[in-house]
C-alpha cells in the first residue's frame, strides 16, 4: 500500500480550490486583527481565544463553498433570498429588540440576525437575475433589480440598522453597476437623492440625524453622541508615526476608546503601530480588494463576473465605512473592521465571500471546457 501516494494524494484534494494568494493575503490581515484583539481584550483574554475558535469555524466554512462551482452556487440564489427577505419580515413582526432596534430572531436555543444573510443572498440573488437575462437586457431589468434591492434594504433599514443596510444595498447597487448601469441613471439617481436629502433627513431617526450633527462638530456632545468620535480620533492621532508599540496604547488601556474590540478597533490599531503600521494595512487591504477584482476579470461567466466584482468591493465598503467613521470622517453606523474586528456572525459572512472567490477563480477553466 502507496502511503506516502495517499496522503499526497488526499493533501492535493485538500488544497485543490485554494487559491493562495487570497489566502496569504486574508490570513495576515486576520493574525493582525487577532493581536489587536489581544490588546484591545488584554484582561480578559476569552474573547482573544473566542475569536481563534471564529476564525477556525470560518476558514472550515471559506474551504467548504469553495469547492462549490458557480453553477451550483447559482441554485442557491433564489431560495437564500426568499429565506433572507421572510426572516427580515418575521424580525419586523416577532424580533427581539435591544437597545431600540429590533435586529435579532430568537430560535430557541440562540439568536440570529438576518441580515447578515442578506449581504451574500443580495449579489447572489442580483447575479443570477443578470445572468438569466444577459442577452436581452433592457432598463425595465434594472428597475426589476432596484426593487430587489430596495426590499430588503428598506426592511433592515426600519429595525434601525442603517450601517447593515448600507453593506447589503452596496453589494446590490454594485452587482447592479457592474451588469453595465448606464452613467445617465447614476448621474440622475445622484442629483435626485441630493435633492431629496431634506425629506431623507426627516426619514431619519433621531439618533441618526445626532450621528451626523455630531460628525460635523462632536464637541457639541463630548460625554454623549460625540464622545466615540472625539475618544477614537485621539487615539489616532496620539500612535503618530510609529505608534506607541504593541500594548502601550493609553487611550486603549485606560478605557477611553469605546468598543474598541468591535466597531472600533482601528483607533486601537493606529494609536499603537501609527501612521506607518496603518500604511501597511491600507496595502494589505489594497492586495484583497485587487486580488478580489483580478479574479472578477477572468471569470468565465456574468454571474461569477458580478459576483466576485460585488463581493470584493463590499470588502472595500467595509474598510471604507470602518476607516472614515473612526477618523471621524464618516457618521459612526456600526460596521466592523473586515478580518479584523471581534465578532463571529460578521467573520463567517466575509469567509462565505472568501471561499465564493476561490469557488469562481478555481472552477474557471472548468466553466470554459
């Protein structure tokens, strides 16, 4: 019995849809995410070891999709929706509210959060919709697609959970540009909403319009709405170029930044490795997002196009989102770091969209024979 044939054998079986430098590329941002974790959860050190225990559930889930082909990944779209869009109408009717929003479903023995489904069923859903009409597209399609759209956004939106609706309305408004949206529509959509923004404005809730108020001038609040701004910030600017090193942070230590193993963990990041340790998580973050779009480009069908195009700048609109409300730039609506932020839900989302990658560049060839 050949068992060095074996084992070799099933190691080339293992590793078949893997693709590499993705990989290499998720798994240094994620031990950076896990050391930040570390520091940030210093005195209680089992939500460092709660988020290894995510991480490894969340690669076994990326392996697993990843030996999906597309065309099977396909047969998933319609139903993943359907299910997305009842459990977001049980939530509306039967959900759980905490804290004022109304986000979680309670099946007994856990709770789970919908939405999170939608931030993969939505491109699923949208890419498949452009695949099936690719040779007769027509702007009715579009407005079709809006309406896909637009359903499960206004549903997350209403628990409140605007940082959520964002991702998902992101991930179907690009699947949407991507199947060749003409730039007149955009354009028109553009000057609309800014005419429109004193009606949204009133569509808010309170405490949104105070997030916003807040951003243009958080001293206004300092102990209240202002406060995570003004705290993380400080931190920021505090790491300066090299940072105060690896567990120094006072800001972080002393309790000021506010979340900071979640939403905010960014300022403690930058107040410990500064300007330079934050240029090389832009780079990592760039090597993704590129890596993300040179497996969209070399897709063999639209619906794997659309969806790698859609998944890989959702990672871009996480890291955008993250990055600008934590600066200071951006209202804080409560989104995660990608690969970097506590969390377990959100982990094995962004890993379903890793393996989906590896699932569209490694069946490729396959698709074209």
């Amino acid at each position: 019995m050949d068992i060095a044939g074996t084992l070799k054998r099933w190691w080339l079986n293992l590793i078949a849809h893997i693709d590499f430098p993705l990989l290499l590329i998720t798994l240094t941002i994620m031990a950076v995410g896990l050391a930040t974790v570390n520091s940030a959860t210093i005195d209680s050190t089992h939500r460092m070891l709660s988020q290894a225990g995510n991480m490894g559930f969340a690669l076994v889930v990326m392996w697993f999709v990843s030996r999906l082909p597309p065309q099977k990944l396909m047969n998933f779209a319609i139903p993943l929706y359907i299910v997305g869009v009842v459990l977001l109408i049980a939530v509306f009717l039967f959900g759980i509210k905490i804290n004022g929003a109304r986000r979680w479903l309670s099946i007994g023995f856990t709770r789970i959060q919908p939405s999170e489904i939608m931030k993969i069923a939505m491109p699923l859903m949208l890419a498949w919709y452009f695949q099936k009409y690719e040779a007769t597209l027509r702007l009715k399609h579009y407005l079709i697609a809006a309406l896909i759209l637009v359903v499960p956004f206004g549903l997350i939106a209403k628990q409140p959970d605007l940082g959520t609706a964002l991702l998902v309305g992101g991930a179907g408004f690009f699947v949407i540009f991507l199947a060749g949206l003409p730039w007149k529509i955009i354009i028109g959509l553009i000057a609309a909403g800014a005419a429109a923004a004193p009606m949204l404005w009133h569509a808010l809730h309170d405490y949104q319009q105070k997030r916003i108020l807040t951003l243009i001038d958080p001293t206004t609040d300092p102990l209240g709405s202002g406060y995570h701004i003004i705290q993380s910030t400080i931190a920021i600017g505090s790491g300066g170029v090299f940072g105060k090193g690896y567990l120094n942070g006072t800001q972080t230590h002393l309790e000021f930044i506010p979340e900071k193993h979640t939403d905010f963990i960014f300022a403690v990041y930058s107040e410990e490795w500064g300007l330079l340790g934050n240029a090389v998580l832009l780079f990592l973050y760039t090597l993704l997002i590129g890596r993300g779009m040179m497996i969209a480009s070399g897709a063999s069908t639209l619906f794997s196009r659309l969806l790698a195009g859609a998944i890989t700048l959702g990672f871009f609109t996480y890291a955008f989102i993250n990055m600008g409300m934590v600066s200071g730039i951006l209202p804080v609506v409560g989104v995660p770091l990608p690969f970097m932020s506590f969390g377990g839900t959100a982990l094995v989302t962004l890993f379903l969209g890793i393996g989906i990658l590896m699932s569209i560049h490694t069946h490729r060839m396959l698709v074209k024979k």
